[in-house]
C-alpha cells in the first residue's frame, strides 16, 4: 500500500513525522498526507472519511492548514452513526470557530441531535453548542438546551447548564427563561450538576437585575444550609480532597454567596456566622484549603460590614503572606489592597510582613508590596517605613531601584513632616538611586531648599559630603553643583550650623574643584554640563580670587561640540572677562521659588520642561528632527503629527519648571519697536525679549536659550533653569551700551496706520468675559496682534489667573506676559495680554484658536476653555 494514500493509518502517519528529521522533511510528509485526504474528500470516499478526519486534526494541531476538511465535519455530523458524529463534532470544535460563517450549516444538525433518543450523541450537540454556540445559535436551540435541563441523565443535565451559561453571555436576553429551571438544579444530589448549577446561578445574576432579585428572596437560605452541610459533612472518599470535602462545590457556593450579598444587608446577616465558621474550620496547609479560605475572604471583603468579620479576613490574609509559595503571597496582597478601603486598621497591623514582601526575590511579589506599603503610609508611620524602604534601598536589586525610588520620593513629598527630614530623605535616595530619580522630583527638592533659608547650610553640607563619597548619581551632581553655585559662602564659612552638624573644613578651591569634578566626567549628560557652567560663573563672583583658575574651566567649552555648552562658555568667559562691574549683580543668588505654583504646574495645569536626559527627539522618516509634540497639544485634541504651536503664559516652560512668576510690567500700547542697546546684553546671556527698563528698576530673570518660542519649539532644547540675573540701569540704556564696547541704540520703526478691525467677544461665561482687539502689524501682513482683556463678571477676586491658547500648525503664536495674575471682583477692572499670531496662509485660512483659562477663587481652582472659529476678515 502507498504510505501516503488515504487509506493510512493514523498511527503510521504520526511516526512518519515524528520520524522526520528536520521540518522540510515534516512539511513534505504533511503536504503529501493532505494531498491525499484532499484526493480522498473529493472522490468522496466515505470508508475512510472519519480516519481522515481524525489525521486533519493532528495535522491542524501541529500548525498547518486544514480549512479544506471543515465541511467534511458537516458530513459527518449529519451521518447516523455515533462513531462517525464523534469525529464530526470533535472536528467541528477544532477546526472551526463561532465567526466561520459555515457554522449556520450545521444548526439544523445539532437540534437534531438535540432532540435524539441516544443521550450520548446529545451530549456531543451539547459540547458542540457550548463551545461554539453564535448569538443566532442561542437564539434558535435555547428552548431544547432549556428543555434538557430538567433531562433524566446527570451527564446530561450538567453539560445543557454549562451550555446555557454560554446562550446566556451570548444573549443576555434569553436570561430570564432560565431562572426557574436553574433555581432547581441548586437542589440537586449530584456535585457535578450542582457545582455546574451554581455558576449557572452565579452568571445569571451578573447579566440579569432580576435573576439577582429572585436568588435572593428564593435561594439563599438554601444555598447556606447546603455550604453549612458541605462543611460539616464526614470523610466521602468519591469528593475528598486533601481531607476537604469538594472543595470546587465550596468555591462556588461562595462565589455566588457573594455576589447576592453584595450591597444587601439583609443577605449579608444570613451568611455571616457561616462564613465565620468557614474561615476558623478550613485548614490551611493545603492549596485546597487556602483556594476555599480566599474565596471565603473575598465573600467577607464583598458583603455589607460586619468589622469582626473584616478583621477576621485580613488576618487570615496575614497567614497567607506567611506562605512559601509565591502565589498565595501575590494574592493575599492583591486582596489586601482592596481591604485598605475597608479595614485600615486590620491591615496595618501586618506592615512587618508587608515590608518583607517588599525584599521578596520574585519581582511581582516585590512590586504588588511596594503598592501596598504606600498605601499603608500615613503621618503617623511615614518616617520608620520611609526608613525602612530606603535601607532596602542600599541593597535592592538594580531593576528594582526605579520603582522603589519612586515611590519613596512619592512618600515624602505627600507626608514630609519638616523640611528638613524632607531634604535627608531625599539627599539618601539621590546618594543611593540618583540615577533613577525622574527630573521632576530633584526641581522639586531644590523648590524646597530655596524655600528653607535657615537650611540652606546645612543643605550644601550635607551635599558637599555626599558628592566625596558617590559621584556616580547624575541627579545628585546636579543638586551639589546647584547648591553650591548658590550657597558656596556658607559652605566655606560653615553659616547656619545646626545641633546635628559636626564642622567641616571647605576652602574655595574645595568647593571649584567639586563642580570641576562634576563637569570633567564622561559620563556627565548636557543638563548637568550646563549646571556646572553656570555654577562656576556665579563662584567666580563668590570667590574673585580663584577667578582666572575657573575662567580657565570654563574656556575649555569653547570649542564644545554641543552647542548649548559652547554657547554658554563663549558668553560667560565674555562676562568674567571684560564686564565685571556687572558680574555680581548678575549671579545674585536665586529668589524663593513659589512652592504652590510648582507643584500646580508640576500637577498637569502648565507644561513642565523637557529634560535632555530623556534622550534625543524623536525622528521622522525624513530625517529631520521634531520636537516632541507639547503639553498643551490636548487644548486642540490632537494627539497626531499635526502637533499645534501652543504658548502658555510666563514665556518659556524654565519659569513652568521653576514656578518663578517673572511677569515683567506690560508695555503701553502695540507698536513694535526693533531692539535698542539695552537688548543686547540680555541677548548675549539668551535672555530673550525684556521689559522696558527704569533708572531704578531691577530685572530678575532666568538664563534660558529660547524665551520666545512656542511650546512646540521649546520641546527641542533643554535650558537650565539656575542663573539669577539682576541688571539695572542707571541712565536710561547708555550704560549698558558702554559696557557692551559701543553698541548704538537703534532707531524706532515709526509705525503707520494700520487697518481697523472689529473687536470680538471671543469667550463669555457667567463668571468671565474675554474680548479682543486687533491690530495689523505694518512690517507684515501676515502678523496679527490682539490686546485680550479679561473682565470679572462675579463678585469674587480672582487670583492665580493663567491665560492659555494653542493655534493649529499653519499659524505661530507668541503670547506676551499679562498686565497681571490677580483679576478684580465685578468688572472693576482687568487683566489685558497681547498675543502676536503669524498666518502661514494668509488669505488662504483664517485664523482658529483654542483657549484655556485657569484661575482660583476662594482657593478653589477652575478651569474654563472654549474655542474661537470665527475671526474679522483679513486677518
């Protein structure tokens, strides 16, 4: 005989490819025996079409196709035989799936089969149906499937229950014909249709309200004295497992004992001394012990409250966090997590364990604790489990070392008691895990230090031995050289010391080498580079004498291939060199940063900086580079590459990232003037545009790269946020010109009539009213300027006022700081902001705008936003 003809055994085929030896030889025998099915299926060969069959379903499991045999299922289904029906239908469960639209073929076949006097091939049309079964299926064989429910046959009636939980998820509809006929089945003797009963029960009442209602009121006395009886029921050697008696029939019973007492009170009453019993009698040193005393914990965790119960529950989850196998641990800390809402005060009382976890060698133990545990803190325990989790710290795993710092940052930002504790705290997690720590977290500590001028010492101390003992946590760098650009004098002169401190000896050349070190490191990234720059001019004011040595440094970044530090150097080496008269005023130390306004804008109201530690921007095919799309790109619901040009107000996103209000006066009127001397000097520290200055007025500001880009813009570059500038002028801008070798003022623009453009109300609420002005700029037909004033309609002072727009891609928006943060109650007065638009294509598309309005009232934020789509023609 040909060993590949269709009359081949099935046991010949499967050692001919077990005999293979690579899987060229595998496929070649497969597409042999298929050629030959295929040849035997269209010669309709009936002899052999069951053994056939049987061979496409060990072909179909090992991964080849076999769509060709599925209607040979249908033949034999439809054939007399049970032989024959056997291989069909186990062929139809394999080869086939509800969305195969040659299922509707083989409906006829089942309800015929339904209805057969042989229980055995019922039971096939069964099993056929529950696993296959379409929503139009369940519509058509649901009354047979109702009628076999109440079949002689145990077999029979627990397969047409497990058929009727999937009509039911299918036709949630069809629920309500159910109820009856399953309520009986929970009275049946046999644990096979009465575990299948009970999940029955369990889903009709997750898709049906009424089912609910009914169980209720009819079954759960019964279900009680069934559950009470299984649990106190002798040795049964046919349903004994691990000396428990069915545990799988326990499991149900409480599953569905739970979802009746949920949000039930008085179902809650009559089950409560059974689970009571359930949770003390159930042994746990086995796993079918602890499968029952889970779901009983879960029941507990479900029902109304009942506190003894509850506690009861979670010490028994105690126990289970006590277990050596790593599953029982997890899902006793799952359940616990959810017990937090509930108990509290039962679940504290097992942190010592919880903390174990929190070292435990598998990873998802670990991190489910950690959840766990920041949960459990409170201003009351916060200081020993922070203690706790950061000498973890010292010794966790690296891959472990992000989320655990994290969520230590996380802990002491929330319940920090004092500042100083604050700064220990996170002073140890920089030292430990500094390179994991998120840049929002170490802005967030220097806010803190600036706030904290009796600490101020103490801090750059602290930092100055820290960096001696680690140099290798970037973020730690980063604060030491920070604090020490700022504080460098208490740092040599030991100011602020505090009980705790022991004296230190730093001289000046101690403190320049530490920035030196800092700035000469490999691995140093730009953000940090750029730190020590400015660090190292503002030392050479703070120590003159040692101001050649650090001119020297900073001379060696001339020639820096990244331009962000080459920059930096050519300008400081200038300001070191030839304009010392103004080098004090202009590294000052920093102002008290606003702690609320950063953790505000910190929260998600303003866009927080772009950190070049991240990583380079993303590319598109082209190879061009793209800044990543800004915060404020959700003003315009885009999440796509048409990112729009979005500005928030304040200028660049350093005053965002610092919370410096650096509003500077508005100017009076629009006309636009090009820059005068007095610009240059901030240009050459990349200040960006100023205020008019007075003879006595003093300028603090932030040196950034980019102060008047939009928020798109600004995504590419990362300044750092940490020179204080102060420049003042004492003759109107002749001295600046002097200073700057000789450069003349240059003459103002004389601005000619413009066209005149109707005013809009542009926002109007019940409680704020928005209008704008426009004016045409004369250099540029493309450029819009609008004078927004803001109008207070209620009687409530509005403070904290924060104007933001973003404008589609094809326009270029530039917001100019607000006349003021703080808008007066009833219209007695108001805030104006002139925003400056650029049209791509101008008398192509008009002007669209989204705008956003944050302010506070009674210290309650609110926010408003709306949408312009509607502008005068012409602009």
């Amino acid at each position: 005989m040909n060993p590949f003809s269709s009359g081949t055994r099935m046991r010949d085929m499967i050692r001919a490819i077990r005999a293979c030896k690579t899987a060229a030889e595998e496929r070649a025998v497969v597409r042999k025996e298929c050629a030959a099915i295929r040849a035997a299926i269209s010669e309709n060969d009936q002899d052999y079409s069951h053994r056939n069959l049987a061979k496409l379903m060990f072909i179909h499991m090992l991964g080849y196709p076999t769509h060709f045999g599925q209607m040979e299922c249908l033949k034999l289904i439809a054939t007399a035989g049970f032989p024959e029906k056997r291989i069909g239908y186990l062929g139809l469960m394999l080869l086939l799936d509800e969305r195969q639209e040659v299922l509707m073929l083989v409906t006829n076949s089942i309800k015929q089969d339904l209805n057969h006097t042989n229980q055995y091939i019922v039971g096939l049309a069964l099993c056929a149906l529950g696993n296959l079964g379409s929503a139009e299926m369940a519509r058509d064989l649901a009354p047979d499937v109702e009628r076999l429910l109440q079949f002689r046959d145990p077999n029979i009636r627990k397969k047409a229950a497990l058929c009727t939980i999937r009509i039911i998820k299918k036709v949630p509809d069809l629920a309500e014909n159910f109820i009856k006929p399953a309520a009986v089945l929970l009275k049946e003797k046999h644990h096979g249709v009465l575990i299948t009963g009970v999940q029955l029960c369990t889903d009709l009442c997750r898709v049906s309200d009424e089912a609910l209602e009914y169980f209720k009121k009819k079954s759960i006395d019964g279900l009680v004295k069934l559950l009470r009886d299984l649990t106190n029921s002798p040795y049964a050697p046919e349903y004994d497992i691990s000396g428990i008696t069915d545990p799988f029939l326990h499991v149900r019973l409480l599953k569905l004992l739970r979802v009746l007492g949920e949000g039930d009170a008085d179902a809650s009453d009559s089950m409560n001394d059974l689970l009571a019993q359930v949770a003390t009698k159930t042994e746990s040193n086995k796993n079918a012990g602890n499968a029952i005393l889970y779901e009983c914990v879960a029941a507990i965790m479900s029902i109304e409250d009942n506190g003894g119960l509850r506690v009861l529950a979670v010490n028994i989850l105690g126990r289970f966090l006590s277990s050596r196998d790593n599953n029982i641990r997890y899902v006793a800390l799952n359940m616990l997590m959810k017990a937090m809402a509930l108990d509290s005060q039962a679940v504290q009382r097992h942190r010592a364990t919880i903390l174990e976890c929190v070292k435990d060698p598998d990873a998802s133990i670990r991190k489910r604790a950690l959840e766990l545990v920041y949960l459990l803190v409170n201003e009351n325990n916060v200081k020993q489990l922070t203690k706790d989790l950061v000498d973890y710290l010292e010794v966790s795993d690296p891959e472990f070392k992000g989320d655990l710092s994290a969520k230590i940052c996380s802990i002491v930002e929330k319940f920090s008691p004092e500042k100083i504790w604050y700064i220990d705290q996170m002073l140890k997690v920089l030292s430990e895990a500094g390179n994991y720590v998120k840049d929002d977290v170490w802005h967030a500590l220097i806010v803190v230090i600036t706030n904290a001028p009796n600490l101020h010492g103490y801090t750059v101390r602290s930092l100055y031995k820290a960096v001696q003992t680690t140099t290798e946590q970037e973020t730690l760098l980063r604060v030491a050289v920070w604090c020490v650009g700022e504080y460098a004098d208490l740092l040599i002169s030991n100011a602020g010391m505090l009980d705790i401190e022991d004296p230190i000896t730093v001289t000046e050349a101690d403190a320049v080498n530490v920035v030196e070190t800092a700035i000469g490191r490999d691995s140093s990234d730009l953000t940090t580079r750029a730190m020590c720059l400015i660090a190292l001019l503002k030392l050479s004011s703070r120590f003159p004498s040692l101001s050649k040595r650090i001119n020297d440094i900073i001379h060696r970044h001339k020639r820096s291939l990244v331009l962000e530090l080459q920059q930096r150097a050519i300008e400081f080496n200038s300001i070191i060199g030839k304009h010392e008269k103004i080098r004090s005023a202009l590294v000052e130390r920093m102002p008290v940063l606003d702690e609320a306004t950063f953790s505000g804008r910190r929260a998600g109201s303003v866009p927080n900086a772009v950190s070049t530690s991240q990583g380079a921007p993303p590319k598109i095919p082209n190879g061009v580079v793209k800044p990543a799309p800004p915060p404020l790109v959700d003003l315009l619901d885009l999440s796509s590459d048409d990112v729009p040009t979005s500005v928030s107000v304040g200028g660049d996103f350093l005053h965002d990232l610092l919370g410096v209000d650096m509003s500077p006066a508005p100017s009076q009127g629009t006309n636009q003037t090009k820059k005068s001397g007095t610009d240059m000097l901030l240009d050459l520290l990349s200040i960006g545009d100023p205020p008019a200055l007075s003879n006595s007025a003093a300028l603090d500001i932030l040196s950034t790269s980019q102060d008047s880009q939009s928020a798109g813009d600004l995504s590419g570059k990362s300044p750092t946020p940490l020179l204080s500038v102060k420049a003042s002028t004492s003759a109107g801008s002749s001295s600046m010109m002097d200073l700057l070798d000789g450069f003349g003022a240059t003459p103002s623009v004389p601005v000619t009539d413009a066209p005149t453009y109707p005013s809009i109300v542009a926002f109007e609420s019940s409680s704020l009213k928005v209008t704008f002005n426009f004016t045409k700029d004369p250099s540029s037909q493309h450029t819009t300027l609008i004078e927004a004033q803001f109008t207070n309609k209620s009687p409530n002072i509005y403070s904290n006022f924060v104007f933001q727009a973003a404008v589609p891609k094809f326009l270029q928006l530039h917001l100019d700081p607000a006349s003021s943060n703080t808008l007066p109650a009833s219209g007695d007065g108001s805030i104006t902001q002139t925003l400056r638009i650029s049209n791509s294509q101008h008398g192509k598309k008009s002007l669209v705008m989204r705008m956003r309005i944050n302010y506070k009232v009674n210290n309650k934020d609110v926010l408003e936003e709306g949408q312009i789509n509607t502008f005068p023609r012409g602009l």
